[in-house]
C-alpha cells in the first residue's frame, strides 16, 4: 500500500487527498479551516466552536500541504491567516463529501431504520425486562437501539405503581408535559375529553398531530387489565408510507407536497391546530415522519381543486395500509407491562374492550433527542471499553 | 343581493356554490362527506371525528342539495349512505379551497408573521407587566399575540427569585426539560460545559440546533446584573432568510434545499446531533424555521461537492446579515427583567461583559404549542364576549 497523497488545486482553493485504498476525495479549503478542531477553533473542554464563519478570510486558501509520517495527520498552512492546523485523516475520510451522490427515490430511509411488517415482526417483538434496562447500561443500550431501528419496543416486568412510566423516560431523556399533564390516564370515563378516554376501538393514529413539533416517543404503561379485548396494535408508518409509494407514486408525493391540517379543542382553554404534511420529507427527501389521525384531521384547505381527488384517493390508500392485518403487530399488555412508540413513524391502535373488567394505562411523551443522545453516548462507552480491551 | 345558489356538477361529487357577493367555489362530495360536524360524524363533546375514511364510501356523491331558508346553512342528501347532513354556510366559506394558488416565492410567511429590523423595532420592542400579565387573560393575550407576530417580547417587573421564569411560561404553556435541566443558569463558570456559561460575547443564534425538535421557545429572564456589558440582542431571523433570498436567490434555495448537520457534546452521557436545514420551509415554500449557531454547527457533508463553495458564500451571507446592526434590537436586562424568543425565529445574542460584577440570567425552554393554543383561546373568548355585548 502506498501513503497518503496530498495534492493542491485551484490555487490551493481546494485540497485532493488520495487515499492508500485508490479513493480520492476533494476538500475545499474553506470547508476545512472551518472544519479545525485546533484548540484556537474548538473549545478543548466542550467541543464547541469559538470563531464564527465571518472570523476565515473569504479567500482562505490551503498553501501547504504535508502528511503526517504516521499516515493518520494532514497537517495544512492556511493563508491569509498564516496558520498551520493538524488534521485527522479518519475524521477527514469519514466526513468526505467529495463522494457520489446517487439519485435517491423521494422517502428514502436512513441506515440506522429497519421497516417491518407482521410477519417479519410479530414472532419477534422487541421487548427487554426493567430489572435489566434498569440496571444494566448495555441491556438499556439495546432496549433504545430496538426504537431507533423499528421505532417501538415493549418492557415487561415493571413495577405498577402510578407514575412508573416516567421513571422508564428517565433511564433515558425527559418527559415533555402537555395540556394532558406530566402523564395522563388513559382509560374509560364519562364525559370524555378526549375519544381516548373511552372503551371504543380506536384506528392505528400518531398521537397529536395537532401539535407542533408533535411528541416524538409516547410511553403506554398497564397498571390494570381485566377486559375482554383492548389489544394494542402498532403499525409502522414508514412501510405504509413506502407501499402507497411503490402503488401511487403520485399520491405519495401529492402526501408530501401539500400540507394538511389538524385541530383539538377538546378541553377549555385548549385550541391546538397545526399545519403540516402527513407524510414529511426532508429537503432531500429523507422520509422523517408520518402523521395519520382521523380523530383531529381538519379540513384539508391546501391542496388545489383539481388535485384534491386524487389526493383523497391517496389518503384512502394510506389508510388501508394502516388497517391492513399484513402490516399490525398485535400484543396485550398485562399489568407491569409497556411499549414506546417512536410517535413520528409507528401508528397505535387500540382495539375496543367490554364495559365490564378494567383497563388502566398510562401514557406520557418523552422525546427522542434524548433517547438517541443517550443511545450514542452508550455506544461510545462500548466502543471506547472494546479499544481498550 | 340575491341568495346562494346551489349546483351540482359531475354527477354529483362535486358542488358549486354561488354566493351572494358573485363568488363561486366548488367542493368535491367526498371532501364534503369527510368534513361533516353532525353528532354521527364528529363527537358532539369534544370535537374529534368518529369516523375513519374508510368509513365512508368511495363512491359517495350529492344527490340532493338545498340551501337553508335563512342563507345561512346548506343541506347535503349524500348516496349511497342516503343521510341528509346540514353544513353551515360560514364554515364552507371560511373552508373553501377552490380558490387561485398563486405561485408564493419559497420563503413566504404567514399573515400572522410581520417582519422587523433595528430600524422599525429598537423603539418600540413590544414589552409587558408582570403584575398585568399573570392577573390579565386579556394582557396575557396581547403579550403573545407579540411573541406569535414579531417572534420575541421583554416583560419587566417580574419578581426575581430563581424559578420565575417557569411560571411565565406556565401562564401559557409549559416547560420542556432537556439535559440542562428544567431550567438552567447562565452566569460565567469555570471550565463550562457550555459557552453560554462564560463571559465571552455569543454570536447571535438559535438555541439548541442540535437537538431535534429544536426549542421553541426560550425564556432568559434576569436575577442579578451588575457587570459591564452584558446587553442582549435579538434578531429576526425570518429578516436575513428574506434579505438572503432577495441578494441571492440561489444561496436561500442551497441552505434551504441541503441539510446541514449540529452536535453537542458538551457533557458525560449527552450526545446530542441533528440533520436539519438552516433554512427550513414547509412543503409549499412557507418559512418554517432558522437554524443558526457556529458554536454547534458540525461539518456540512451533504451538499455535493461543485456546491460548496456557493454553499459556503450563502452561509457567509447568512451571518453578515446575523451581524448587521441594522437588524439587531439591543437591550439591557435588569433584575426582574426577562425576554422570550420564538427559537424557531429569532436569534439570540450577548455582548461580553467585565469580570467583575455579577451577571445571573435563568433561562428554561417552553413550548409554542402551548403560546399558540392559550392565544387562540384567549382570541376566542374575547370574539364570543364581544358577540355577547
């Protein structure tokens, strides 16, 4: 194998490496002297950078350029700034942006997700018991890595205190309290503010599309269950979204392009209304969340007349692949036991259950900056012990 | 004026109606089914709609339609369910979707937003009472109708024990707790965790990039602030995104149209990262959200290479418009003063201040889902009290 190849370009505008392995990959100049993580560039305590753009010369150019004789630095003199800065070539040929980037079809997902179905999920639910997650970081690691790949996960085994929903949120993130409260109490009542509150079956749904941002995880805890039916039902919204794609391309995107509206007024002094997509791409197409719920879907007013049947043609698709049986994983939760859905992506459904017996959960809404955060902090700790084993 | 004339058109899915003024607007049936409000449809209590659309028939059309005696209302026979359902002529109106799209330059706000500079805003920085705010709903109102329109407002003569600022914000909404608690201190620490917590200046940003869904909102309110320097800045980052499109179209279509990446990791155990544009608008080009802030900014991998540079020139712009005295509103707090920002929107900055002194600023992160809803109550309340009058 041959060493580390530098070579400069553009009048040193931009900067070619050539890596052992044949890859080369392009850098510019700007794009590095911002990128620095000297200790001038980034605090050394927190990482944090402390110079703004408006802090490099607009004409910053590379006007040296040396490997490291280890193979594993660059080191560069900038100029107009007369500075050397060191270099790691792992962090350079992990962040090339030098690379191909192939046309990707709209709704495209990111490695880290896994979609399913019934017959590839239901004999194999992911599902962790408490006094492990709760007391082992790297049972607790895998329990949270099961949401990020297939956006929800069951535990069983917890204690049926009231409240013990929020302590699962603590092993990892925050409970984001709402006009529901800090966690509210999901079973039968007269008068119900909310249809949930009620024993009728309910249609896999996201919760809360009216909000915005919408709750990104929703803890369901059973504290009591002595009904006859009141399944829990979880379906994963991002192969409902990729099957109406494959079928009618179209009216994903129609989905996608036009926004749609959602209101709650269930409880005085509560009027939350949103306006967004049911299906949410990135800007560059990255499918990021879906958002389906019959309950507090408004009038759809963005969508242009002579769109608007084909887009409500697409809404029905979509909601026959929420009610496809193909698609539902079905369990019932037994007092101690919970789920966590990732609430932009897995719908729940709940099926309806007799007026006698009880069924009492909880729900709260944690969020998932803290779930994965938590997640990637725990997969460094790995890494770093597994480097120094 | 005459009445309003009823029309049906393609065998029935779709209606026309002329209305009094000379306007025409046509619905289709099935928009029409799905948007009924009678007790079968929609929950007479809470609101929430009781059907799913697979619930009503794909085939559904108008066989009969009669306007109501009083101008008012409409009546709707729809086939095959063969229910006659009544529709109020204010809502249809109000509802109506067949009207011109014109075509919005990406970056368009709603009516609700106004935009403002240091020109139009330094001297009349919307501002509010404590001791009216917390004892006023409609006081109350008028200080997030300011945070709804230009994105920030001060209040002044709140009292200054620690944890004030949680109770501003439970007078509409409620506190996000993230890892730095349910709120936090900002005053100048040795080895911080976070920038924010020294006494360098900070260049105007939004908080928390990193973290997905961004806060919405940040309150910073004022204990103690006896140093020099130290003065708050804000700026309207829904100014620069305009003042970017107008110089340079394609540098606003770069930003908004490629993610850009954040991290934090500042402290053990939190390994915060986000994938989201700096510019981010809605499917149909609204503008949603700035993301700003050099200190997190991670290296930009997904703009393909030939962009960079134009990339790059955009962010430059970007932050010459964050730097702009022209656009920033400058103030000082006091004890017992306090700001909050929509964090969507507005930028947030501080000068440096001396070592000596002391400067304690609190800041937590409510939501704006909460603002909004408590806003439209308060809005709704006023209508129906003025109505009563």
């Amino acid at each position: 194998m041959g060493a580390l190849q530098l070579t400069l370009a553009d009048e040193g505008r931009v900067l070619q490496l050539a890596w052992p392995d044949g890859r080369r990959h392009r850098y510019h100049a700007l794009w590095l002297r911002d990128n620095a993580s000297d200790a001038a560039t980034r605090s050394p305590g927190n990482g944090q950078r402390l110079i703004t753009l408006l802090d490099i010369p607009a004409e910053t150019h590379v006007a040296e350029a040396q490997a490291g004789v280890d193979g594993h630095s660059v080191r560069l003199r900038f100029e107009p700034e007369g500075r050397w800065i060191d270099f790691s070539a792992t962090w350079l040929a992990r962040h090339a942006y030098d690379t191909p980037h192939a046309p990707r079809a709209p709704g495209w997902t990111n490695p880290d997700v896994q979609r399913w179905d019934a017959a590839s999920m239901q004999a194999r639910i992911p599902s962790a018991n408490w006094s492990e997650v709760s007391t082992s970081r790297a049972a607790l690691g895998r329990w949270l890595a099961a949401v990020r790949r297939f956006g929800f996960a069951v535990m069983i085994g917890a204690p049926t205190e009231p409240g013990t929903l929020c302590r699962v949120a603590e092993l990892f993130g925050y409970v984001r309290e709402t006009n529901y409260g800090r966690w509210f109490e999901v079973r039968a009542e007269v008068n119900p503010s909310n249809l949930a509150y009620t024993n009728l079956g309910l249609q896999a749904h996201t919760d809360n599309p009216y909000r915005d941002p919408v709750p990104t995880l929703q803890i369901l805890a059973c504290l009591r269950n002595t009904v006859e039916g009141g399944e829990s039902v979880v379906v994963d919204g991002f192969t409902v979204a990729e099957r109406l794609r494959t079928q009618d391309a179209r009216g994903f995107e129609l989905l996608a392009r036009h926004p749609a509206r959602f209101e709650y007024a269930g409880s005085a002094g509560v009027r939350l209304s949103s306006k967004r997509p049911m299906i949410e791409l990135g800007p560059d197409g990255e499918l990021l969340a879906v958002r389906f719920n019959n309950r507090s879907a408004a009038a759809i007013t963005d969508v242009p007349f002579d769109d608007m049947p084909a887009y409500y043609a697409a809404c029905r698709r979509f909601a026959e692949g929420v009610e496809d049986r193909a698609l539902a994983v079905t369990f019932k939760l037994a007092p101690g036991e919970l789920f966590i859905v990732d609430n932009t992506r897995v719908l729940h459904a709940r099926k309806a259950f007799s007026g006698s017996g009880e069924r009492w959960l909880q729900g709260c809404y944690p969020d998932k900056d803290g779930l994965l955060s938590t997640l990637a902090a725990i997969e460094e700790e790995e890494a770093a012990g597994a480097a120094a084993r």
